[in-house]
C-alpha cells in the first residue's frame, strides 16, 4: 500500500500535518489509510471509535507548498490551478484534450499522464457509470469512487482517445456518481458484462470510427475480463447524507462509522477528505 509506516494514534498523540487523499488497498473490505503530514493513520480498526479532526487554519498549496487562502481543485492554489497541465479543463473533459495542437501546459507532463495507456470502465457506484482511468490507477480509482462493482471494457493507446470512447457511451448510460446516493448504501448488483455488450452493440459505429483514425491497435475491446466486486468497511450507513464542513466547523468530532470512497462516515456526517486535500490538521482519537 505504502512504504510509509502507519503511526498508530493514541489520546496521548495527536497527528499534525497536511492532509491529503486516502490510500486504499483492495481487499475484502477495501484497507484505508488516512495520510495527515508524514504519517498515515490505519482507519479500518478505528471503526467504532470517536475521532476528532481538527482543522488548524492553514492551507498550503500540494505543488508549490505556497499558504493560501482557498483550495482549488482539491489543493492548489489558484497561481497552479490557472498553470499546471493537471488543472486544465481538459482533465474533467479529456475529449478536448489540445496535446496534438501543441498547447498542451507541460508536454513532458502530458507525456507521463495523458499520452499513455487508459483504461474505458463501468462501474456501479449510484448505479452503472462509464469513466475512464489510466491503467496504472486500475482498482484505485474505482474505491475512489465508492464503486461496489467494476468492469474493464477497452484498453485504449491515449487520455484523448478514451474520453472519445466515454462521451459516445454516456450518451447511453450515466457518468458521473451520485455521491449522496452513494454513501446511502450498496448498490443492487448489475450484470456488468450484458451492460458492456449493450453498450459496444449501441456505439459500434463510433468505435469503428476511432479505430479508423487512430488504428486498430489503439483502441481494444477488452471481452475477456471479470467484474470486480469492491467491499467497504461500513458499520453503518446514512439514512440522511450531511456533509461536513471544514470551512464552517474548524472541529470535528463523531463515531467513525464507515469509510467509502474518500468519505468517512460518521454519526455526525460524512466528511470528504479529498476535497480537504492541502488543509493543515490535527488528528486524535477522542
């Protein structure tokens, strides 16, 4: 999971530190660590347990480390978010992707993350969804999401192209997660691979299309996989989503019911720890 060594936490030893995204390892349930500072906190056996997360008042940019005073997109501040090639308008929609015109903010970047092999997926988080992730983040990204099933259905050769491939599959089915519903439980199963099968049948053209521009090899139908199944360690589920709020409470303290996603469930609320990525907290155990 890490080469970092897990701290464990007592009422003796608070954690200082920068948060960032949860780690997690695919397992049965999935194994969450919580990274504050140079520390990585195991959550699975807080389960049950009052925590308290303390937001200390600082914010420090995760590329540059500059203090600011409002996280953009989960941790920049707004000199990198309006620079960095990872904050551009073409990672939430990588059908624009602008490489092959050369505008692309840092080519070596794009090169790394954008110009190398992605994977083509449905998931069911609140239901089936299409996405797309580089294969390197295969099953990270689908725990991200709080998905409860996965199915890989095309390897493809670039970011550009996959996103291609996703905006004609959303024309048929969702591609986003509803993360209230979400966090309200386990979604009913589906038949990930009759969804595949639909989906290729209704977009065949298109991707006979893409193969054409981009060549056969580029873009694969992968016939071949299983769907995954992606358990969560929840004691208990939300009958009403509250989401918790660092900016509005400095101080959070509750039971920690569940961690989904990158949401700890608590009795108290449900706190989104990527969205505080680059905060600057305290961590205890009550």
């Amino acid at each position: 999971m890490s080469d970092v060594l897990s701290q464990s936490v007592t009422t003796a030893s608070p954690i200082s530190g920068q948060l960032q995204k949860m780690k997690s390892q695919l397992a049965d349930p999935v194994m969450y660590q919580l990274p504050v500072g140079e520390s990585l906190v195991s959550l699975n056996e807080l389960l049950g347990q009052q925590i308290t997360l303390k937001f200390l008042g600082a914010i420090h940019c995760i590329a540059c480390g500059r203090k600011t005073n409002k996280s953009f997109n989960q941790g920049y501040c707004f000199p990198c978010f309006k620079k960095l090639p990872q904050c551009d308008s073409c990672i939430m929609s990588p059908e624009k992707c602008h490489y092959d015109q050369g505008t692309c903010r840092d080519a070596t970047w794009g090169d790394q993350f954008c110009m190398t092999d992605h994977i083509v997926y449905l998931a069911n988080s609140s239901g089936v969804k299409v996405g797309i992730t580089r294969l390197s983040q295969v099953p990270t990204r689908w725990i991200d999401q709080g998905a409860t099933q996965a199915l890989p259905i095309m390897r493809v050769a670039t970011r550009q192209q996959s996103g291609l491939v996703e905006a004609a599959m959303k024309a048929f089915v969702a591609d986003k997660t509803n993360w209230r519903t979400m966090l309200k439980g386990t979604s009913d199963e589906v038949d990930l691979v009759n969804k595949r099968d639909e989906l290729f049948a209704q977009c065949a053209e298109t991707i006979t299309s893409l193969q054409q521009q981009f060549g056969v090899q580029a873009l694969q139908a992968i016939t071949d996989a299983k769907p995954y199944t992606i358990n969560y360690p929840v004691l208990q589920y939300p009958v009403k989503v509250t989401a918790l709020n660092f900016d509005k409470q400095s101080e959070i303290t509750g039971t920690l019911l569940g961690i989904k996603g990158q949401y700890l469930i608590m009795d108290i609320g449900v706190l989104n720890i990527r969205k505080y990525t680059a905060y600057n907290i305290q961590f205890s155990i009550v």
